[in-house]
C-alpha cells in the first residue's frame, strides 16, 4: 500500500490498542421456529488491561465479561467458512473491538467444525447460513444484555469464503445454484439411481427454492476469498452497499483468484480492492496457535515467504478503517 496510508493506519491501529482493549464473552441463542441453537461470542470495546482468554486450542486476547466501554456502538456480524467455528477470525474481532466496535460471531448451525456432513449437507447450508447471520442480529439487537448500547441503523458484516457468499447474498445478490459444479465425492458419479444421490437432488431441490433475501440492516460489508461461482452480473446488479473485497493471490479449497476478481468485475458500483500477495486461500484465518499449527496443519502453514501475522496486522487496519469511514455513527 502507499507509504502515507500505511503510517495513518499503522497509527490509526497503535491509538485503538492504546485506547482500549477487548471485551469477550459467549453467547447462546436459543432454538425457535426459524432455526436450532446458534453458539457463539461477542467481542467489545473494553477500558481494562487485556489479558488472555483460552478457548480450546485458541488463546485470544482480551478480558472476560468486561464492562462495555463506550455507547451508540456499531455491531459488526462474522460469518466463517466451511467447517468453520466462531473463533476463526478472533483477531479481526478482536481489533474491530479495540476500535470500538461491538462483533458478534456465531458458528453457523449446519456448516462447523462439529459438523462437517456430505456433499447433500454441503449445498443444504448455503441456505440456512444468511438465516442463521439475520438471527445473529435479531439476538443483538433485541435479547443481548446490554443491546442498548447498540447503534441499531449501523451494522456492518464480515465473511470469509463460504462465508463471503453469505455477505454477498445479505447484501442483495441472488446466487444461480446451476452454476455450482459437481462435487467429485458426490455419491451420484458412481450411483447415480442410489438413495444417496436421490437425497442430494432432493436438497439441491430445497436450495434452488430457498427465500434468500437481503437483509437491509447490513450497510456495508467487507467480503474476503468468497465461494462466488455462484453469482454472475445478473446475481450481483442490486448489491448497493459499499463493499470491500479481497482476494488471495494464489486461492483454494473451490475459491480461486479469477471468480473473484469476476466478482470485482460484476459489482454495480466498484468495491474496494485488496489482493492478498503470496497468500493462499487459509491465510484470512486468524493466525495459528501451537497447538492449532499441530492439529491442522492443512490450514495453518503459509507459502515461503508469507507472513501471516504481518499479513493480519494490515488486514485488520484496512477493514477497521472501512467500517469506520462507511458506518456513520463514529464509534
């Protein structure tokens, strides 16, 4: 990036992490007429010395239930990517909250790292992922304890790969499903009469009939390494709200470089533009612990050369100062 805005933002980051720390607890939201029970937490903007939280095999920074710091605070929403959990992306939810904003996560009801079904539940949780997200924020913003602290007209949205498919279509896209490519483990390429394949083309059915809609109380979203063969200009011409789009240089797991600069390309009004450089598809992922590094190693470990702490510290700064030019309460 260009010198002068690397040193803002590079002081725009230090006068945030100086200001406050973050704030952490979890969140349950209960079972109801439109979905299961959603797990999840709640980063916020928080007066105290951060410290360190363990969470499984992630170590986050911040305090636990800290008392929130600031009111009229913009909410910020986080979708992860397949096979995902709400932790993912830790530490962007964790700068957005040493900024001053609220970030709620939830890992997504058929699409986390406890569930991780065959190609049938792979297409079926495209559907319930955007109703998953608008229940997210109608807990936010109506049963979260302190919901009074929210500034109900300024939210914001941030998804990574599946994930950004989700913001992409709660930001006005209509995905085309015909446009999905057969899975190679799919079960109708060697049993195409077997009631395996019947049950993936009965919830490929469901998917083509889903309501997806727009949910208007997003005002911008930050969309990194979408899932986008599913959109073309057609999908894509009623996305109106400001967007900032990145990419990976090299991609994966289904993503690649070229739909998403086609996505770029097909936006009405321009986005934001960010290509990750040496980076991979996983690199948007908060960086690894030990342990994590250990276990998933397929995820974790970076092309020679790449640095993805580095990579997360420029990152992150970037979708703060979005949020912040493009979210009119200041927070």
């Amino acid at each position: 990036m260009p010198i002068l805005r690397f040193l803002f933002l590079a002081v725009f980051c230090l006068s945030a992490t100086l200001a406050q720390a973050a704030g952490f607890s979890t969140i349950e939201i209960p079972a109801d007429q439109k979905g299961p029970a959603l797990h999840g937490g709640v980063w916020t903007p928080c007066a105290a010395p951060a410290g360190e939280i363990r969470l499984g095999r992630s170590t986050i920074s911040g305090v636990r239930d800290c008392p929130i710091d600031g009111s009229r605070l913009p909410l910020i929403v986080l979708s992860h990517g397949y096979g995902g959990s709400f932790l993912g992306h830790y530490d962007t939810a964790q700068a957005l909250a040493d900024a001053g904003f609220v970030v709620a996560a939830i890992s997504h009801s058929d699409d986390n790292s406890q569930i991780r079904g065959g190609p049938g539940d792979k297409i079926s949780a495209l559907a319930t992922r955007t109703t998953d997200i608008a229940r997210l924020i109608d807990h936010m913003l109506q049963q979260w304890p302190a919901h009074d602290r929210l500034a109900a007209g300024q939210i914001g949205f941030y998804g990574f790969s599946r994930g950004g498919y989700t913001g992409l279509v709660l930001s006005g896209a209509r995905p085309n499903f015909e446009r999905l490519p057969p899975l190679p483990s799919s079960p109708c390429a060697s049993t195409p009469e077997g009631p395996a394949c019947a049950l993936m083309r009965q919830r490929f059915q469901e998917l083509l009939a889903s309501p997806l809609t727009r949910d208007a109380r997003i005002k911008a979203a930050v969309i990194a390494d979408p899932l986008s063969m599913v959109f073309d200009a057609d999908s894509l011409k009623n996305v109106t709200v400001p967007i900032q789009l990145w990419a990976s240089e090299y991609g994966g797991d289904g993503v690649t470089p070229e739909n998403v600069a086609a996505v770029r390309r097909n936006l009405p009004a321009p986005p934001e533009w960010h290509v990750a450089t040496g980076a991979a598809h996983f690199a948007f992922l908060a960086p690894c612990s030990p342990a994590m590094a250990s276990a998933l190693p397929e995820i974790c470990r970076d092309g020679p050369g790449f640095d993805r702490v580095a990579f997360h510290a420029g990152l992150n700064a970037e979708v703060a100062a979005f949020f912040r030019q493009h979210l009119a309460s200041k927070p």
